[in-house]
C-alpha cells in the first residue's frame, strides 16, 4: 500500500508537470504567431540594399499603443526603427539569448528597460550591406499569468484525481486480499481441528498455492502417522524383553531386591521418553478433535473395574457436546494416569468436571484424599518422584500426563483443594468440523 501510494504521488506530480508544462508552450504558441506576425509586416521595410523604408513598418495593434509591452525594432547597417510604442530602445539582449537565424523566427527572452521580462521573436534578414534583425516582444506576463491562473484549478483537480485514485487502490487492495483472509480463517480451521484441508476453489491466482498448502497439510498428517507407527513398533520392541525381565526377576524370588527396583525405574523411564517422543511428533497442533465425555465414560468404567476392591465411586459432569483439540492417544493416557491416581489415593470419591473456558476447556480431577503438602507439590511433576512408598507406582505417571498436556498446547496444575488433591488440566477447544 506504502509502494501504490508513492508511485501514484510521483505518477500524479509527473503529470502536473507535464500538464503545465503543454499548457506553457501553448499559450506561448498564441504569442509568438502574434509576435511573427509583426515580423512579417515590419520585415519588408528592409530593403535588398540594405536602407530602411519607414512608410512599409506598419504597426499592428497592440503594438501602436504606447505602454503597450509590445514592440518591435529593426537593427541594422542601414539603421535602426522602432514601434511606436515605444520612444526607446525597448529591451536589453543578452548574448545567451540572441537565438535569431536565417531559418526564421527564433525565441528568446530579455528583460525590458524598467526590469520587467519579456519574451520576444528575432528573424535575420540578410542584405547587400549585411545582416539585419528584426525583433518584436511581447510581455511574459501574457504566458505567466495564464498558467498561475490554471495552477489552482489543475491543482485541485491532480488532488480530486490522486483521492478518487487513492480510494480505488484501497478497494482493490480490500477486495484482491479477502481471499486471502478466508484462506487464513480455512487454516485456522485446519489447526483448530475443524476441517481436514483447505477448499481450492478460491481465486485462479491462489489456486496453486492452495493446493500446494494441502499437499503441506497431507504432508505432515503423512509423517505423523509414520512416526507413530515407528513410536509404536519401538514400544512393543521394548516391552517383550521388559516383561521377559520381570518374569525372570520374580521367578528368582528377587522382587524387593534393588534389581527388581531398578528394572521398575528403566520400565518407568522407558513409559516416560516413549510417551515424549510420541506426542513431539504432533510438533504442532493436532486436527483431531476428540469428544470429552464418552471417553472420560469409558475411563472412569475401566478404572472402577481396575480398583474394584476399593470402595471408590467416580462422579462425572461433561458436557456431551464438549471437543478438544488434540490426539486422543494421549489425552487418554494423560487423563487415565490421573484419575488413576486420583482413585488411588481417594478414600470414598473421585470427581472429573469440564467446562469451556474462552478457547479452552478446563478438567478439574479432584479426589478426597490426604492431599499433598504445599511444599511439595513442585516434586510431584519431576519424573521419578514418589511421595507416597506404599503405592506400588513408579513416579512417572504425572510428569508423562503434563508432558502430553503441554505438547498438545495446554497446561497441567496441581493444587489442594478442600479435601485431597486438584489437578486442573487445560486443553484447546475444538469445534464440530466444517
């Protein structure tokens, strides 16, 4: 918009320019045919030999008028006439501009004897005694005062123009860039998990661009499947030899040795880096959108399956139409390893509640347990960390649910609540798909 406005001041100067510039030479063009009209007359008072005849110097009005501004004079060998509307030589030539030839009529521009500029036309007439010229002027003012009358209005109109031009660039600008702006919204809705790929029925200028920003977009969703697919085959890999371990580790009577700890932490580090490494390929956002409350269902369901032996009840309040935006993968591990924690440590109840908050939505887990000591609840999201010896836990099931939570563009809180633990986790929004 900076470039278009620059280009059209020059553009809109230039023609003022150019506007005054034809205007100047054609009023000047309607002075020097009054002015060579003179000389035409006045020149047959030169004689082939050189002498002046005064009867045959005529003078045309305005130049029979004294005070006049236009005069005429004959110089010569043969001496020198002049108008009669002036008694005086009526100007001062200065060698610049002496432009007069054989060829016609030249101009050039003098000053009169009381200072004032003239413009004047000089024709040589060669002669048996030499050359003589013959000069007439005429007032600059009569070229001047024409083009300082025009400068307003031609000013006034270059401005009416440069504004009328002004507002049509503004309109072309607004108008050419408003697919533009629906391209941005159809992205968005892309990274919001409202629609798979962007709609290529745009302007035929933005075609190519849009589908090269879909073959982008299947691009990734290309590699993030790959990298799951890999994340999962390095999981499976991992887990045989992990559980061959165990195995031999309990068939050797060697459960509450430090062996049996220590192959409990690399299985507890292994959970935690795959669980990393999974949700880093999400890289940016995800374009799923994964429904709230079936899923916090069937979790509750299969934890109250899981810890049947404890007189634990879940109580649930989600919205059925409630979406985030992120893989569903990992919000159930995330959320599975806190409620399971949750109903680990709760003595009759667990809570889940989630609501939308702006552009996100907010999932309150809360248990009535011992709670946590304010001073150490820092600790609980460091891998690794148990605060409680007695559960049979690895410490890396909170840190791996904030990782996920994170990387998926949310938050994860820990805080007392009236009675036990609230863990408050934030994740964005996502809307039905377009």
């Amino acid at each position: 918009m900076v470039t278009a406005g620059a280009a059209l001041v020059v553009a809109l100067a230039f023609a003022g320019v150019a506007i005054g510039h034809v205007l100047e030479r054609f009023v000047t063009q309607n002075l020097d045919a009054r002015l060579d009209a003179q000389i035409a007359v006045v020149a047959r008072a030169i004689r082939p030999d050189g002498r002046l005849d005064p009867v045959m110097a005529v003078d045309l009005p305005p130049f029979d008028r004294p005070g006049s501004g236009w005069t005429w004079q004959i110089e010569g060998p043969g001496g020198t006439l002049a108008s009669r509307s002036t008694a005086t030589p009526p100007h001062r030539l200065r060698r610049r501009d002496r432009h007069a030839g054989p060829d016609g009529p030249q101009p050039f521009e003098a000053l009169a004897r009381d200072g004032e500029r003239i413009h004047g036309r000089a024709l040589v007439v060669p002669t048996a005694l030499g050359n003589a010229t013959v000069s007439a002027t005429g007032p600059r003012d009569l070229v001047e005062r024409p083009l300082h009358e025009a400068i307003v209005p031609l000013a006034t109109s270059l401005l009416l123009l440069g504004a009328g031009l002004a507002l049509a660039i503004l309109i072309q600008l607004r108008l050419g860039l408003k697919p533009l702006d629906k391209v941005v919204g159809m992205l968005a809705e892309v990274r919001n998990g409202r629609r798979d790929r962007i709609d290529v029925d745009g302007p035929t200028e933005l075609r190519p661009m849009l589908a090269e920003l879909n073959a982008l977009i299947d691009a990734n969703r290309l590699a993030l499947e790959r990298a799951r697919g890999h994340t999962a085959n390095l999981a499976h890999g991992l887990k045989t030899p992990l559980a061959a371990l165990r195995l031999d580790i309990a068939a050797a009577g060697l459960e509450d040795t430090p062996i049996a700890a220590h192959a409990a932490r690399i299985e507890g580090q292994v959970r935690h880096h795959l669980g990393r490494a999974r949700a880093a390929s999400l890289a940016a956002a995800s374009s799923a959108s994964v429904p709230l409350a079936p899923l916090l269902t069937d979790l509750c369901g299969a934890l109250a399956r899981i810890h049947a032996d404890r007189s634990v009840t879940a109580k649930l309040s989600v919205a059925d139409d409630l979406l985030v935006r992120a893989d569903r993968q990992d919000v159930e591990e995330a959320l599975g390893n806190l409620i399971d924690n949750a109903w680990r440590h709760a003595r009759t109840q667990v809570s889940v509640a989630a609501d939308a908050d702006g552009g996100m939505v907010r999932i309150v887990i809360a248990d009535d347990g011992p709670g946590i000591p304010e001073d150490r609840l820092a600790e609980v999201a460091r891998p690794g960390q148990r605060l409680d010896e007695r559960d049979d836990g690895h410490g890396f099931g909170i840190p791996i649910a904030r990782e996920l939570v994170e990387l998926a563009g949310g938050s994860l809180t820990l805080r007392n609540g009236a009675v036990g633990l609230d863990v408050v986790v934030e994740l964005p929004l996502a809307h039905p798909r377009a």
